[in-house]
C-alpha cells in the first residue's frame, strides 16, 4: 500500500468576492465580461455556465491571474489577485501536459514546484499516491502523453492539480472533449476527490456549457449571459435538493431547475443569433 507523507497545509479561508468586474482584451474588440458580481465561500463547487463564446474562460484565466481586471476587482481574502499563483491550480480541456515527459514527470514536476523541500524518493511517492487516488494504474507512470487515452489524460491533469492541494482550483470544460461513459465516471472522481478532503474542501470553479453536468457537480450555479457576460442566474442548492444521477429526471423541483436552465440558455443564444 502506498504511504503518503504527511504535509503541513498552509490555511486559507480563502473567500473569493468578484466586485464589477468588467474585461476587455483590446479597445477595438469592446467589452468581454460587463459587470459580474459573485461571493463564493471556501469549499463551494461553482459551475459557470454559458453559451460558447460568452468569455467563461476569459473569467477563469482573470481568476488565475493570467488576465488584469480592466474595471473592477477580484478579490481573494480581501487581496487582490496580482497574477498566477499556487494558491490556483488549473485543469485544461486539453489537458495541458507537457508531451516529452511522462506520466510521472508531469506530476513530479508541479510537486517539484509547490514542495521544494522534498527529495526525488517522496516526489515519486507523492505522485503515486495521487495516481491511485485518480484510479491510474501504476504502470501508467512511464507513459508519455501520447501513450495515453484522453480518459487517462485528463486523470493525469486531475492527480496533478490534486498533487500540490491548491485550495482553489480552476477547471475549464475538463471534461469537455471525452466520451459520456468516460466524462461520467470523471465527473463522479471530482466530486468523490472533493467530498473527501471534508472541513477543508476545495472552491472549484468548473466551466461547462453543458446544463447537467453543472447540476450534477455544483453547489452553486451562476449562468453567464452573451457578450459583454453578466451573470443572469444564479442558482444555490443550500438547503435545497441536491441533483445526482438517480434523480436528475426525477424530483420534479430539478426537473424544473433543468428546463428552465436550458430555456434561458436557448433564449439568450436567440437573441444573440438576432443580433448578428
Ligand atoms: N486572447 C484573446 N484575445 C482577444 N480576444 C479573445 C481572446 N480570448 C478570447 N477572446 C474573445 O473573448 C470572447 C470570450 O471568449 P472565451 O474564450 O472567454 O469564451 P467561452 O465562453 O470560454 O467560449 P467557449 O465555450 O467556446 O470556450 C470571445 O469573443 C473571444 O473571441
Ligand atoms: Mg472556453
């Protein structure tokens, strides 16, 4: 069985306020993101929806800090963001794995990075460790990318994220390009990595157009209107029933909450289509 050394854990309580924040890339493009207001508490699972175009990733990349705020704030326990930090993981569509290195490598190194202080032997254990958590076989380790289904690939991105414990983490669509069979069994491997950490779960913010898969994962739902995005709707489910798969076309409360998502979506795509 493998041992994972415990780490010490820095605490955050880490609330994230998003106060007017408004976006644009260039002058000449106009305004992305218009006006979004959000409070999101520590261990809250946030699903941003939105039709395609609408500038979720362009809110995820703000919250890495890959972007600056062109009006407003984002702020993290009171700070504002100043740029990338580990603090923030990130979990790509496209997985993002360096493809000249393995499996093992891919992680090891982002272990590297956040852990400095532990040598190659507790890296690889570290790694392993994550690797069986993802469900991945061990022999998958000295795989390249190339190697590896796109399943297996994004498992790998997931035990890497999960590998250096960022109190946020960020995902974009990270189920986006897989099969239903295999983005199923994913969706329940975050929700089960996330439930297990308890007291000190992870705020996910999780991209996705797809309206079940957000009410299967978040606790908190905010949709994204078209080009320059305000949030239209936002839906918690404290205190409410929760979605799963067993109920999802059930419990006539979700039925609701699902048509009326997808209703909104379709409208708001509507009148985009009469704009253009
Ligand atoms: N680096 C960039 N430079 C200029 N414009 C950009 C850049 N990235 C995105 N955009 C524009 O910003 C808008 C929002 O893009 P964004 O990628 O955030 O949308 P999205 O909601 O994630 O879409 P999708 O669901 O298709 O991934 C689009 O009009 C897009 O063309
Ligand atoms: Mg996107």
């Amino acid at each position: 069985m493998i041992k994972i050394k415990k780490i010490e854990r820095i605490i955050w309580m880490l609330d994230v306020s998003i106060k007017n924040l408004g976006f644009s890339y260039n002058d000449k493009q106009g305004m992305v993101l218009g006006d979004i207001n959000m409070e999101v508490k520590k261990g809250d699972f946030v699903c941003l929806l939105g039709q395609s175009g609408c500038g979720k990733s362009t809110l995820l990349r703000l919250l890495a800090g890959l972007e600056k705020p062109t009006r407003g704030q984002i702020l993290i326990d009171g700070s504002p963001i100043q740029g990338p930090s580990l603090q923030r993981g990130v979990v790509f569509q496209d997985y993002g794995l360096f493809p000249w290195m393995t499996t093992g490598e891919n992680i090891t190194i982002a272990i590297k990075h956040r852990f400095p202080e532990m040598n190659k032997a507790e890296q690889k254990e570290r790694a392993l460790y994550w690797m069986k958590n993802v469900d991945m076989d061990e022999s998958l380790y000295n795989k390249l990318p190339g190697e590896l289904s796109g399943g297996q690939k994004q498992r790998c991105g997931i035990a890497r994220a999960f590998a250096i414990d960022p109190p946020i983490l960020l995902m974009d669509e990270p189920f986006g390009s897989l099969d239903a069979v295999t983005k199923a069994k994913l969706q329940d491997l975050i929700l089960r990595l996330w439930q297990q950490e308890k007291e000190n779960r992870k705020t996910i913010f999780f991209v996705t157009h797809e309206v079940d898969e957000a009410l299967l994962l978040a606790t908190h739902i905010s949709v994204l209107s078209q080009s320059p995005a305000n949030i239209m709707y936002s839906h918690s489910f404290e205190g409410k029933i929760k979605p799963t798969r067993s109920n999802l076309h059930r419990e006539p409360e979700i039925i609701d909450l699902r048509n009326y998502l997808i209703k909104l979506i379709h409208e708001d795509a509507e009148i985009r289509a009469t704009k253009e």
